[in-house]
C-alpha cells in the first residue's frame, strides 16, 4: 500500500438513493493535483428524481439540463482522462452501478477500471480515516458539495494517511 502512487478517485453524485436513480454529476482527483467535474443531463426516461438527494448536493433539474453535458460526451472525456487505468472511489456500491448506467445508455465502453477504495487503504489508514477526514475537510471550507470536491478530499486523506499517521 505504501508504495502506491497518488490514486485516482472518483465521486457520483446522482438523482437520489435507489434503485432507479442516476448519475447528474461526475467528478474527479486526478493524479497531479487537477480535478475533473461534470454536471451530466439526463437521459429522458432518466425521470426518478428524490429532493432529499437534492437538498445534499444543491443541483436542480434546471441546473442539470441549463449545464449539465450530454452523457456520451461525459463518458468520452471519462474514457479520456482514465484510460487503462483503475480509478477508486469510497462508495462503489452505488457509484459503480452508477458509471455503469452512464456508460450504458451512452453505448460507450468504460475504457478504465472502477475499484473500492477499501482495497488500497491499510489497517492504519483505516483506523485513522473518519477523523483525518474530518479535519481535512474542515481545513477546505468548501462551500458547495460537489463530485470533484468529495473525490479530492478523499484523495487528500489517502495522501495524508498513507503511512498510518494524520
């Protein structure tokens, strides 16, 4: 685990908790400290829509189709940046079936690999995570909850607990 490089993370934020909801935006920490995100416009029979869901992430239907991006220019750019590499995400129960419907419905094949990020941390990050997590992202101060937000937290915390230290 310690000689890992930099992990590529990724974060979905999407229309609500269940089974039919969908992907509205995409966002990601890359390896050199840049970050990717995108609103993504649904598909139309993409229609479940959950105001709980949207009281967390502050994007409305209006916002999705006035800057969302349609979702094979999504899934290209995705394919783009991560190509033949393994991207990690803290919640792969719901943002990988997540990635799936996105590049589904494109008809685009995923060109790179979804993991849970549980599989790159240690005992030691584990056992230091929540708190390191917390402090880092109060140290942010970021004012809106957005993907590429989330994933770069994540990366950071994987950064600072790599070697089972906050």
């Amino acid at each position: 685990m310690k000689n890992l490089k930099t992990p590529l993370i990724v974060d979905v934020e999407a229309s609500g908790f269940g089974p039919f909801s969908y992907p509205i935006e995409v966002g990601l920490a890359l390896d050199q400290g840049q970050k990717y995100c995108s609103l993504v416009i649904p598909a139309p029979d993409w229609t479940h829509w959950d105001e709980q869901a949207e009281s967390v992430h502050h994007v409305s239907r209006d916002i999705l189709r006035e800057y969302g991006k349609p979702i094979e220019a999504v899934a290209k750019e995705l394919n783009r940046l991560l190509q033949n590499k393994i991207v990690y995400t803290d919640g792969w129960v719901v943002d990988k079936p997540w990635l799936d419907k996105l590049f589904y419905e494109s008809r685009i094949r995923p060109e790179f690999t979804v993991s849970c990020l549980e599989m790159i941390l240690s005992e030691e990050q584990m056992e230091i995570w929540h708190a390191t997590k917390d402090r880092i992202e109060e140290e942010m101060d970021v004012q809106r909850h957005r993907a590429s937000n989330d994933a770069y937290l994540i990366q950071k915390t994987w950064l600072k607990t790599r070697n089972g230290k906050a």
